[in-house]
C-alpha cells in the first residue's frame, strides 16, 4: 500500500472512532436495539449446546439441539439425579411424538420472545445513560432509571427500576453484556401481589458464536422478594450455556436426537461465576 494510501486508511480509522465518540449515549443505545432487533428477525440459524441451569433445590444439565419445529433436549442430570441413557432417549422420544408438548414449547418461546422485543424497545428511554469508558472495541455506558419514564407494564416497572451497565460491541453495535441492581423497592397492587427489595440484581452476557451470531451466554437471576406476577422468570437462576456447534437449517426432530445422542454422557458443571 502506497503512503498516500496508509494515510487515508488511518485517517478513515480515526474519523470513525470519532465519529463513535461524538454519538449520544441515548444514540449509540438506540444503534445497539436496532441491530439486535435486525440481527433477531434475519437469523434463521440452529445450534446445538451444552446448558448448566440451577435454581433453588432443582437444577437441570442438558444437551439442547434447535429445530426449525422447536428444541429438543436430552437432559443428563434433573435435580441432581443423573439419567440412564434409556431415560434421556424415553424423554426425547415422548416429546418427539408428542404434538401438545411441542405447540406449548413453541408459544412459552413466542411469549419470551415478545417479552425480550418490549424490554429491548425499553432501553433507549427507560434509563439516562452515560458513556462510562471503551475497551478492546467495546463501549461501556451507565444506566440510572429515568424518572419522566412510565412503565407499561408491571413485568416493565421491575426493569426500570434497575441501574447498571450495558457494553456494546462498536463495530456490530451487538449488545455484549448488560447487568443491573434494583435500586428502590417495587410493589404489585398495594404489595398484595407481591413486592421486590432493592439489592436484588441480574447479569446477561453474550457472545459472538459464529461470523456475526451472537448468543446469550448466561443469565443469572437474583431478585430479593417475591411477586405473583411472574411465571416464566425464576427469581433465583444461574444459566450457563457453553460448546455452541452449529446445525444445518433442515434438521429434524429425529436427525437432533441422534446428535445429542453422540455427544459426552458426562455431567460436569459449567463454571458459574
């Protein structure tokens, strides 16, 4: 490359940082939705992972493979009791030919779906943000709870009460991590629903796990209190999800069982931090 050439490379890298550094906070959060918005609607991909979830006296260690009709899963260990190989295939096999279980599989997902697509719509104007720093390509902002803003939603009014952080990938504007901390308490019909303490928080992280795929990497969960409202969040959950492989887009329910089949029996703990 000529010095002329060099140049102009570096003078395009240094005006894009800056253009970057001259974006609003308020902006750079409204570029990550949308791309996580865009990036939702065109992935049409299918994985298969190992998933380590616990929850209070239950837990569940899996291979999970995802279908176009849904996922199927062949569950290692349930509640600290390991399952015989003939059980994992008796419980894939029930799901299989079981046409209800997949049609209420399929609309919790659509239901979570729905949820996620409200929360992320909420991000922009829930919060006040601010740049807190940049590292390796990412750009870290500060949230607080935006007092002009009025949840629609008691499953909402949880999320807005949080404060935290969010890091975004600069180059994709993919959403990398976001945690938070309930900073004041929330009550549900006068607390007769229940009602959430302050301190409780959650942490999501994600990762980039093919050219341009991300995927949440682990959710953990850890509300102080309790409310009636929620029936698909546990208030105390570590999930961890790890050794993403990709499948082919056609893969069929019966094709997944026979790769879940092939991978290790051995349960062994993801790390949780």
């Amino acid at each position: 490359m000529s010095r002329l050439g060099s140049m102009l490379t570096w003078i395009a890298a240094i005006s894009a940082c800056a253009a970057i550094s001259a974006q609003q906070p308020k902006q750079i959060v409204q570029q990550a939705v949308r791309a996580e918005l865009a990036a939702d609607a065109a992935d049409h991909t299918h994985w298969l992972y190992y998933e380590d979830d616990r929850k209070p006296a239950e837990g569940t260690v899996q291979w999970v493979a995802e279908t176009p009709l849904g996922e199927l899963d062949r569950i290692l260990k349930k509640d600290e009791h390991p399952l015989s190989r003939d059980e994992q295939r008796k419980r894939m096999d029930d799901f299989i030919h079981d046409d209800s279980a997949q049609v209420k599989q399929r609309k919790s997902s659509q239901h979570d779906d729905r949820e996620a697509t409200e929360m992320l719509n909420m991000l922009p104007n829930a919060f006040i943000w601010t740049v807190t720093g940049h590292r390796d390509g990412d750009t870290v902002l500060h949230f607080k709870p935006d007092p002009n803003f009025h949840p629609p939603t008691w499953e909402s009014r949880v999320f807005a009460a949080m404060e935290g952080d969010m890091t975004v990938n600069d180059h994709q504007h993919r959403i990398v991590s976001l945690k938070g901390t309930m900073t004041t308490q929330v009550k549900f019909g006068w607390g007769i629903f229940g009602e959430i303490e302050p301190g409780g928080w959650f942490q999501v992280e994600r990762r980039e796990i093919g050219a341009n795929e991300w995927e949440i990497t682990e959710t953990h969960v850890h509300i102080l209190g309790h409310a009636l409202i929620f029936k698909s969040i546990s208030e105390q959950e570590d999930d961890v999800k790890s050794r993403f492989e990709q499948l082919p887009g056609n893969i069929t329910f019966s094709q997944a069982e026979e790769k879940l089949l092939a991978q290790g029996e051995t349960v062994a703990y993801a790390p949780i931090r």
